[in-house]
C-alpha cells in the first residue's frame, strides 16, 4: 500500500509568515534585545582596520552600529527593524 504524498508548504509564504512574526515581535516592545554589540566583537575588532562588513541575522543591528561608529561601512541582512539614520 502506497504511503499517502506529503503537503510541503510554499517556502515564500513561510518566508512571508516568519517575517511577519519578527515584525510583530518587534513592534510589540520599545527594544528587544540589549542593544550592546555581541561580547566577541570589540574584543576581536578593536584594533582592526575600517572595511566593510555585513551582519546578518542582526537583530536591532549593534554590531554594525558598533563598527559604524569606528569607520566602517555595513549593511544588515536579516529579520530586524529599520536601521536608525546614517546607518
């Protein structure tokens, strides 16, 4: 006896529903996370050069708010707010 097909949902209305979710997370709350960059950045980056840099999954975007306050061009990638201006 054949096994009945499973259903596999459209990746871009999952895509749509877990952007959806992060939307609504974030706009439930002033801030959501503690808005310090990640622990390991300034210990490994202080002393590096200005470059680029892309931080995905960034959340409400420390780190690279952290690098752009020391010379650095980035970008965000992931489910988060808007970035501030200059960002």
């Amino acid at each position: 006896m054949t096994q009945p097909r499973q259903q596999h949902s459209d990746p871009r209305s999952d895509a749509a529903h877990s952007a959806s979710r992060w939307e609504e997370r974030y706009a439930s709350v002033e801030q959501l996370w503690s808005g310090r960059p990640n622990d390991w950045l300034p210990e490994l980056a202080t002393d590096w050069s200005p470059g680029t840099a892309l931080e995905i999954g960034c959340g409400e975007g420390a780190d690279v708010l952290w690098l752009a306050e020391r010379g650095w061009q980035g970008g965000r990638a992931g489910p988060c707010p808007p970035p501030p201006s200059g960002v």
